[in-house]
C-alpha cells in the first residue's frame, strides 16, 4: 500500500492574470451557471404549455413551493461542498416541529418556549452526527442513515405516547402563536405580489451561505474540507469543527423549516418529511454540487429548489395527467442535468 | 438472389404472424375485460373547470375508484377535472392553492390533515369558489368553507364492524393497521374496539406485502386466541388470508373496503364480509354536486354529511356486486 500522496500544483512564477479574464468567462465558470440556463429552460416551457403558469399568483405558489424546498438545501448544499452528506435531514425537520409543538402545548407554555426548546434539540441532533461523522470515520451516508431511522421511529413513537393520536395538538391558541406566525409563516403584500415569507427568509439564508463560501475564511475551510480533508487538515484548517459546524448549520434550517411548518399549519402529522432528504440532495446536485464534495455554490442550491419547485407546480397548472407526474419531473431533471452538463463543457473548453 | 431474400422475408413474416396468432390465449387476460363504459351523453352549456385535489398515495386501487367515479362524472357532465394529489399535507395544502391561482370553477378536496389543508381550502371558498369535502373531513368539512360533505364517518364504520363481530360471538379481534401515522386508519380501529372490546392493533407495512403476511403470520401464531382479523384494505385482506394459511389458524378475515380479489374471496366463502365506503360513489358525487351547485344553485344533505356507507358485502349480496368490481366501480 503506497501512502496517499498529496499533489500540489507546480507553482505559478507569478499571480495569475485574473483581471484579464472577460465577464462572460467569469459568470461562465460559476458552479450554478447550468442550472440557471435549465431554470430558464424549463420557464419557458411552462410558461408556453400552462395559461394559468403566467400569473402572478402562480409565480408567487412556485416561489413559495420552492422555498420549502430550498430553505433546507442551502445548509444541504454547504455541508456537500463540505464533503458530507445528511440522510437525516428530512424528518428532522418534522423532529423540531414535534419537540416545539409537544413541548409548548403540553406544558401549556408560551410557543417562544417551544420554539427555543426544539433549536436546541436540533443543534444537538446535528452536533451528534457531525461528532460521530468527524470521530468515527463511518461515512456520513451511514451515520446520517441511522440517525434518519432513528428520528423516524422517534417521531412517530413520541407522539403516539405524548398525545394518544399521531399528530400534535393545534398548537394556534397557546401564547406567542401569532407572534411566531408573523417570523415564521406570514404573507407579505409586496404591493404587486403577495408572496410568504419563506421566500424571503430562503433569500436571505442563500445570501449568508454565499457570503460564507466566497467572502470568509470559513468559506475557504468548507471546500479545503470537501475538496481533500487530509491536505486541509495538514495546512491547519480544523476539519472536524468545520463538518459539525455544516451538520448544524442543516440542522439549523430544519428546525427553521419545521417552524415553518408548525406555525403555518398549526399542527403536524408524526409521519411527515420521509424522503425529502433525497430532495434537498437533489436540489443541490441539479445546482452543481459535486456529490464528491469540495465543489458547488449555495446559488446553484437555490436554482435547483427552484427548478423542481417550478416542475411540481408546473405540472399541476399545466394540468398533465397526474398518474405521469414522476416521469415528467424525472424528464424534467433529466434536461437540468444535460443541460448543467452541457453549458459546463462549454465554459470550460471555450477559448 | 434478390427474389429470394425477398421470398424468405415474406415466409418469416407470415410465420411470425401465424405464431402470434396461435399465441393468443383463448380466455381470460384483457380480451375478457368488459369494455369501460362511460356515463351517459355529453351535458350540455357551459364547460366548467373542477379541480379534485387528493391525499392519494400514487398507485392505490381504492383511489383509482375514485378517480374512476369522477372521471364518469366529468365525461357525462361535460365538466373538465383536474386531478392532482400528494399524500404529504403541506403539499396538498400547495396543490389546493394552485387550483386558486388556475382560477377553477369548482373544488373538491380530502382533509386527511385538516388543520393544513382547511386554511387554504377557506381561502378558496372566500374567493366564491364553491368547495366540496370528500372522503375525508367529516367532522371538518364545515371549517373549510364546504358546503357539503360526501363519505363516511370511519369511526361509525369501524364501531359497524365490532358489532358485527360480537353478533359472531368472536373472542378476540386483531386489527392491522398498514401505515403508520393515519389518524383515518386509527379512528377505525378505535371504532372496533369501541363496540368489542378485546381488539388488538397491530402496525405492518402495507407497501410491502410480503413483510406484511409475515407480520401478521407470526402474531396470528403467537397469540392462538385471535377469532378476526380486521384488516383495513382489500390488498390487505388478501395478505391477511395468506398469513391465515401459513400459520394454519382457523381465524376469521373481515375487512375494509373492496377490490376484485377480494370479492371474490367473499364469494367463496375466504372473507366474511366486507365494509365498503363505496369510493367509485364518492368520486362521481363530488362533481356531480359541485357542477349541480354551479348550473343551479344546488345544495345536497340539507346541511349534513352525505354517508357514502358504510355499506356491508358479504354472501348475501356479493352476486350482484361481483361484476362491477370487475369494472372498477366498487
């Protein structure tokens, strides 16, 4: 067995002439640049095919499909970049929103309490994966794995025990419920569109997450981490504190999402958020993360919600026959692939 | 040369033809299926959009019967449905405010999770859009903006069961519940034990049959007191007869709702009856009403629920309700 060997580049004699190079080719080589070019593909087929897809309302309903979407995704994204993987993701999720709803209605606290109690419980779930990930050397797909199963049976189980059915109580009369609905799943009149606040909440997570890759130190640790961990760690970025901070930072969005789904419904069903993980995976691939990490953009994340927000959706207004559903959102990820594929060659063999 | 290849090419395809034909079967496969007949001749007037939005898990029987009662609604009434469904409730509450954005005329929706999908089933009421509750909401429909209801009320129909199983003077009933997590599966098993007591739940996984004969063979061996089973699915019933035979019990299946098989398994005698929520009827009754309630100002129910059943099939009835199973209308 030979030693891994860590290859460095040979040395530029000299700074790279990166002012030189055209705008084009900059916005060319951005990891998301396919998916936009599909995002905006599959636009215009909808917006062809579907009289109902052209309004505003519609515009709004997809915004708002894709931010449940793309919330999630982001930190999904980044932990990818990271290297990593969570399978967990999707009913931790409906965890927080149990643990929230349980614990406010029960104790008959106010739903801040509830809120507050489920953060924590999900930072601890996050932190347990991202420590057994970074301690163990089991790949994340099998930690993550067992904590999904877990989280899964937990869900289901607590609730039953706690509340005699398998679905939380109304939560809507507690303290502080109107309040949360406001942060957490209230309407915003923007005087043209009425749009949730998801949409906005989701925009502003992928400006953070963007800053983060591209403007920070962390930013750098994140793909140093992903793209070879052990030259990372070699030239002193912590590694495993960078990975349990990217497994939080998905958990974070969960609970963020879960609340979401806790305020806006006012109760939640125990058996929820199963093989959304795959989503929000997906969400990321389709937006140019590598599934090998140490590549991708937290933007692309975003496109790619968007994509297969407005692919569910579309194919609702458009009115297809929902027996083929899945076969014309396959097609539809399919042509986001080939055409992420595509643009990407393009960029890089174009002189 | 040319004429021979010709010849050889002219002898292969009659004998591949020949072979065709001999291969087909003289009965039974799709030559024996009764042509899908629609309802009656086109309404006529105005041309109006219903939009049915489900919580149907994609590729059940008990939901293709619905779909197939409003679809024969649809075709006879001239009416254009749009179907859509998603089993998770946050997605079918997104589904419900796409038929608000496409502007129908007409809503008809399940409230398998009411408190998310009642908002937004309002918001389509307060928009003037007439809504009717299927299926599912019995209790709700009313909190939806719903003028009415058409279904039937699981608790009544699990309490129907029990009776009938003490009428049997049954010792112990094993109720399967094939997912876990419905609070529509639940309340039916709550209503058998409500009228006979010892009833025991047991959770399988009904999208896995073979796991779930296991399942149920394994309990039904372990605890030789159980007299019934009470499955909640037709599909189910038919796993739970399998299960039977495996473990050699001499148990008695009864179930929930219908499919081919398992009138047929009620014809010979394999399961006792059957409790049928007569799904083909709730499908065809949603639009039928809305589209009433659209061209006339109809109401129907007088302000109540509409009970779809539970109606009983056992040996008594099957003959006649044996043949439009076959047709997807029971």
């Amino acid at each position: 067995m030979s030693a891994p060997v860590a290859t460095q580049p040979p040395r530029a004699p000299q700074e790279p002439p990166r002012a030189t190079r055209s705008l084009t080719a900059r916005v060319l080589t951005r990891p998301e640049i396919g998916a936009v070019a599909a995002a905006i593909a599959i636009f215009i087929f909808f917006f062809a095919v579907a009289a109902p897809f052209r309004t505003l309302p519609a515009f709004s309903t997809v915004l708002y499909a894709s931010s449940t979407i793309g919330i999630v995704a982001v930190g999904v994204a980044l932990l990818m970049i990271g290297g990593e993987f969570d399978l967990s993701s999707g009913v931790s999720v409906v965890t927080s929103a149990l643990t929230a709803a349980m614990v406010s209605f029960q104790l008959s606290l106010n739903v801040w309490v509830g809120v507050l109690v489920s953060l924590i419980v999900a930072l601890a779930i996050g932190f347990l994966n991202g420590y057994l990930v970074v301690r163990t050397g089991i790949p994340s797909f099998l930690i993550t794995l067992s904590t999904f199963f877990m989280l899964r049976g937990i869900n289901l189980g607590v609730t039953k025990a706690v509340t005699g059915t398998v679905a939380t109580p109304n939560v809507s009369e507690l303290d502080g419920f109107s309040a949360a609905k406001a942060v957490f799943a209230s309407d915003i009149n923007l005087g043209f569109i009425n749009i949730k606040i998801t949409v906005l909440w989701w925009i502003l997570f992928v400006a953070i997450a963007t800053w983060l890759l591209l403007r920070t130190r962390v930013g750098n640790w994140i793909f140093a981490s992903g793209g070879n961990s052990a030259s990372a760690r070699a030239v002193g970025v912590p590694v495993h504190k960078v990975k349990i901070g990217l497994f939080m930072g998905v958990a974070f969005l969960a609970w963020f999402y879960g609340m979401h789904l806790l305020f806006n419904f006012s109760s939640v069903q125990s058996g929820l958020g199963i093989g959304n993980e795959f989503i929000y995976i997906i969400a990321a691939v389709v937006g140019g993360a590598l599934l090998t990490g140490g590549y991708g953009s937290a933007i692309g994340a975003a496109v790619g919600a968007f994509i297969f927000g407005m692919t569910t959706q579309g194919i609702v207004f458009a009115g297809f026959d929902p027996n083929w559903f899945y076969t014309f959102l396959g097609a539809m990820l399919l042509l986001a692939v080939l055409v992420n594929l595509y643009v990407k060659q393009y960029a890089l063999t174009r002189k | 040369m040319r004429s021979t290849r010709k010849l050889v090419r002219v002898l292969a395809t009659a004998a591949s033809l020949a072979v065709a034909l001999a291969a087909c079967s003289s009965q039974g496969g799709a030559q024996s299926q009764p042509s899908q007949g629609g309802g009656g001749g086109a309404a006529q007037g105005k041309r109006y959009t219903i939009a049915m939005v489900t919580h149907e898990q994609a590729g059940d029987t008990f939901w293709d019967k619905i779909r197939a009662g409003a679809q024969d609604a649809a075709k006879s009434l001239n009416v254009d449905l749009k179907y859509s469904n998603n089993e998770n409730a946050p997605e079918q509450a997104t589904l419900v405010q796409n038929a608000i954005d496409s502007k129908v005329d007409g809503l008809a929706v399940t409230l398998a999770n009411g408190d998310a999908v009642i908002p937004v089933a309002k918001k389509a009421a307060d928009a003037g859009i007439p809504v009717v509750v299927f299926n599912q909401g019995f209790d709700q429909y009313k909190q939806a903006g719903a003028k009415m209801y058409f279904g039937s009320d699981e608790d009544l129909a699990g309490q129907s069961i029990g009776k009938r199983i003490t009428a049997d003077s049954g010792g112990k009933a094993l109720c399967v519940i094939q997912a876990q997590g419905s609070v529509a599966l639940e309340t039916r098993c709550a209503g058998v034990k409500k009228t006979f007591a010892n009833t025991e739940n047991l959770y399988v996984n009904g999208a896995d049959k073979p796991a779930e004969q296991a399942s149920i063979g394994a309990k039904l061996q372990q605890d030789k007191a159980i007299t019934h089973v009470v499955t909640l699915g037709a599909g189910d019933a038919l796993a739970a007869l399998n299960a039977k035979t495996d473990a050699g019990s001499s148990t008695k299946v009864v179930t929930f709702d219908l499919n081919p098989d398992a009138a047929k398994a009620i014809k010979d005698g394999k399961i006792g009856f059957s409790v049928d929520q007569q799904p083909y009827v709730q499908g065809y009754m949603a639009v039928t009403a809305l589209w009433l309630n659209l061209t006339n100002g109809n109401d129907m129910g007088g302000g109540k629920p509409v009970l779809t059943g539970p109606s009983f099939v056992d040996s008594t009835n099957i003959d006649q309700i044996l043949p439009y199973t076959a047709s997807n209308k029971r």
